[in-house]
C-alpha cells in the first residue's frame, strides 16, 4: 500500500509540474515545456539542458539577459515548498554572468555558471556593454538601445554621449534642439505653453515633421496654431511645470516623410478649430438654426437676433485660472455682435461677451462683457469689420477679462463669487445680414505670469 502512494505522489507531483510549466510557456520566449519533469533524475538533467539551449540560441545579451531571468523565474517558482535548494546571481555590467547557481536535492546537486563577454569587437554594443569600452564605432541605436536610451546615458553605456552623440528616441528624425522653460506662476500641471519656432533648413516647409518629447522620451502633445516661411505658432502641453524651476523640453525635426501631429483636442481642455467642415462632431455642436462650417470656419447663415450654437456637454473645473480663446470676424453692415458665454450644469451663464458693432445707434464698436448676474457695454471703442480679430476671455483671480485684438483694447469686471464647473458653451450671433464668424476656439489654462522658455542650439542626432 505504500508503495502505492509513493506512486500516486509521484504522478501528481509531475502533473502538478507540467500544468505550471504550460501555464508559464504562454508568456515565455523560449519552450521550456520539458524544464521539470516527474523526478529528481529528470529535475536537474533538463535545467542544464535548457540552459544550455537558451544561452546558445539568444543573438544578444540584452535577450539572453531576458530569457534566462524567465526561465530560472519560472524554475523558482515551481520548486518552492518542494524541499530544494535554489539559488543563483544574474548580471549584465561587463557582459552576460550567471553564476553560483545551485540546486539541490535528496540525491543531487548541481553548480552552473555562464558568461559572455562583451561583444565591442563587432563594432555593435549589445544591452548592458557599453561601459566595457565601445568605440566610437558603436551604432547609437544598438548602444543606447531605443526603449532604454535614458537608463543607459550616464550608467550602463556611459560612454555613449561621448562617442556616439546624443541618443535618439525617435527613429527617423535627424535632428532636437532643448528648449528651457521657466515658471514662476506657481506649480502647473498639463499647462499649454506657447512657442514660436523659427524655421530651419532641416524642417519640412509646413512645419509637419515637429515633433516634442520630455526629458523621459515621452511624446508631448501640440497644436500648430499658424505658419509662415518664417516660424510657426506652436502649443505643447507640458505634464508639470514647478514653481520657481526650469524644466526641460525636446523638439525634435528632420523627418522628410513625416506627416502632422498637431492635435488641439489632445492639447487643450477643449478645442475646435472646424478643419474637418463639420460643427456637428469632433466635438458636437447643437443648434435648431442655419449654421455652418463647410468653409473650415463655423458660420451663421441666418439674419435674425440671437442665434445661438451650443456646445456638447463637457466638463472643465472652474478651480482652474482659465483663459477662453477664439478667432472672429465680425461681417454686418449695420447692428451685430459676435459673442461666446461659458454655462453651468443648469444652463445659468458664469462668463461671456465679445465684440459688437452698432451704426444703427450711432455707437461705433465695443465690447461686452457678463457674469452671472451683471451685463457691462462699452461703447465707441474702435472695433472694425471686415477681418478676423483675436478674442480672449479670462477667469483670473476673481476677475473676468475680455482682451480684443490681443491687448489693443482690455476691460474686466468682478467675478461674483467662486465660478462653477464650465459645462457648455455657447456661441451667439446677432443680425448679421453676412454671417458672423468663428475659428479656433480653444479653452486652456493661464498663470500670470504665464511661463517663458529659451531655444537651445541645434544637436544632430545619430
């Protein structure tokens, strides 16, 4: 009857064994199926054999380094509370060493240790050799390794600034400058910085090949507000900027075959600038009356008062200073204004205005400008017709700002109480016997003062 046991322990032993080494083959690079079998005869044999598989057919270190960390992993695993002894050392500084590994058993016991040695000799520097003494030789992406590019600069391929240049974490573009943003309008989080990029010979003409990365080689969103021959109007969102502290920023450029990732949705709290001809998504727009954005802008088509265009419900939190932008082009002959107001969750305004023009009265341009329960005009202030104006309005330590033209004329009011939550906003023409008209409308967050940056010199990238 013992002998029996012994029998029956001893197949579910081995079936306990197979069933996690089917589970952990899932996940592996290598089959180690055959790793650990039924007995102690087997147990040791097959862990020197698979070993000596792994280590002869991994290319390079950095995978040797990988598939053997899963395979004595996944052999720790299986034989703990099985009465063994296990243990090993596994490094990558100067080469591949796995030493003092022992197993032992009732009846067995083994040593194994395995080490290769840098490969510099080739010219490439695999993971973890560059400390070894590559030569200039040495092919950035092989030495620093692209998903291990910043951990490598200064430790394990200290050598690689040196004698291969700067890493690049985006393969296929030739070029970066540092750009060196300053903050003292206390700590920011996901704030919209504005840079003006000077155009360079290395750039496509539309400027399509900008690219923005952290001291982290993390992709930063942007949006390309404008361009000339001369230089851009970009927008990056930066995660965190600190009080009082420089952080630094990557442009990257040099990328012929490169297409656009300027994104204003991705950029700011909120964003349309009507680029697909469509009010009606992206976001959507809701409205009972005739407008229009086949013409890349958002149009009023009827002549009639107060016809507004509501936003889709979003959700942007009122603790933030915030600044409301947008581009308008105010086209009646006689009496219309231009405005945009920013509503709560019960459709109360919080904040509004925007430029109106009034020959009908004999009251020139002006502007207007609302909180929640008090309206102010001002009159015979200069506002033309016929062009396209910038329009700014600010939520600002208990202020509401109205700014036309950028700064040629500036008017505010108290902000009565704490403002809520934005969540609508709405856009109200008014007798435009032409239509009014709408552009870039982007919400997005404001320090004063807002930050500064400087560009740094070019750097080629290898």
């Amino acid at each position: 009857m013992r002998g029996q046991w012994y029998i029956v322990a001893a197949v579910l032993f081995s079936f306990s064994l197979l069933t996690l080494f089917n589970i952990f083959n899932s996940y592996s690079r290598i089959d180690y199926t055959s790793v650990l079998k039924n007995d102690e005869d087997l147990i040791f044999p097959n862990l020197v054999e698979e070993l000596n598989n792994t280590v002869e057919n991994s290319e390079n270190i950095k995978n040797l380094n990988a598939d053997v960390g899963d395979l004595l992993e996944m052999a720790e695993n299986s034989l703990i509370g099985k009465g063994y002894f296990f243990r090993y050392n596994l490094s990558t500084s100067g080469g591949f060493n796995l030493s003092n590994l022992e197993l032992a058993g009732k009846n067995l016991k083994i040593n194994y240790k395995y080490y290769r040695p840098p490969e510099c000799d080739d010219g490439i520097c695999d993971f973890g050799e560059c400390s070894s003494g590559c030569t200039s030789d040495c092919s950035i992406a092989d030495c620093c390794g692209i998903e291990d590019c910043n951990l490598a600069i200064g430790e394990n391929c200290s050598n690689c600034e040196t004698d291969c240049g700067p890493c690049n974490p985006i393969p296929g573009w030739s070029f970066r400058r540092e750009i060196n943003i300053s903050n003292t309008g206390g700590d920011l989080t996901d704030y919209q910085v504005k840079i003006t990029v000077d155009y360079d010979s290395d750039m496509q003409s539309d400027y399509d090949d900008l690219r923005f990365a952290d001291t982290n080689s993390n992709n930063l969103s942007y949006w390309i507000e404008d361009y000339t021959t001369s230089n851009a109007t970009v927008w990056v969102k930066v995660p965190f900027l600190e009080n009082n502290t420089n952080t630094t920023i990557y442009m990257y450029y040099g990328n012929p075959s490169a297409s656009s990732a300027s994104n204003g949705t991705n950029t700011f709290e909120f964003f349309d600038n009507f680029d697909d001809g469509d009010y009606t998504n992206n976001p959507t727009w809701i409205t009972s009356q005739n407008w229009i954005a086949s013409n890349y802008y958002l149009q009023l088509q009827d002549s009639f008062l107060g016809m507004n265009i509501y936003s889709e419900n979003i959700s942007i939190s009122s603790t933030t200073n915030l600044l409301i932008e947008y581009d308008t082009y105010i086209a009646c002959t006689l009496a219309c204004y231009n405005k945009m107001y920013l509503y709560n969750s019960t459709d109360d305004i919080l904040f509004g205005g925007g430029p109106f023009h009034d020959d009908y009265n004999n009251r020139d341009g002006g502007l207007i400008i609302q909180n929640t329960s008090t309206s102010n005009m001002w009159t015979s202030l200069g506002v033309s017709t016929g062009s396209w104006k910038k329009i700014k309005l600010y939520i600002y330590l208990g202020k509401c700002v109205i700014d036309y033209d950028n700064g040629n004329i500036i008017r505010s009011m108290d902000c009565e109480g704490n403002l809520e939550d934005i969540q609508r906003i709405r856009i109200s023409g008014w007798y435009h016997t032409n239509g009014a008209r709408y552009d870039n409308i982007r919400v997005r967050k404001y320090a004063s003062p807002e930050p500064t940056y400087t560009m740094g010199s070019e750097e080629p990238l290898s």
